[in-house]
C-alpha cells in the first residue's frame, strides 16, 4: 500500500450496517510512500495507522474525477 500527503484512507466497516470511516493522510512516515501514515480523521481526530486489508487509498488524482 503507498499514500501520500491528501490521499484519503478508506476503512470498510467490517459487520453489516457499520459505515465506511474515512480520513485524509496528513503525513507520511514510512519510507517510499509506506504506512504508517498520520491521518486525520472527518472529526478532527488525528491517529497513527498502518492500514490492513480493509482499507483503500483514494490518491488525490482519483478524487478530482
């Protein structure tokens, strides 16, 4: 998985009925574009994640289409 900086994180709810959680990486810390990354979530909360395979990148290029 690479991201950079504006990218939005994607987590699946993992049961049914749960929502989708988004948040926008604000900086990366791995090397090469490699987790973890530094996210912020839409309530303002910031966390450190190393996303699994229940997450999906939307690169900035992809989200202005």
């Amino acid at each position: 998985m690479h991201a950079s900086k504006g990218d939005k994180l994607v987590q699946h709810g993992r049961v049914v009925g749960q929502h989708d959680q988004v948040s926008e990486v604000v900086e990366v810390l791995g090397q090469e574009g490699n987790p973890p990354y530094r996210v912020r979530f839409e309530n303002g909360h910031e966390a450190i994640m190393s996303p699994g395979p229940d997450c999906q990148v939307k690169h900035q290029s992809e989200q202005r289409q």
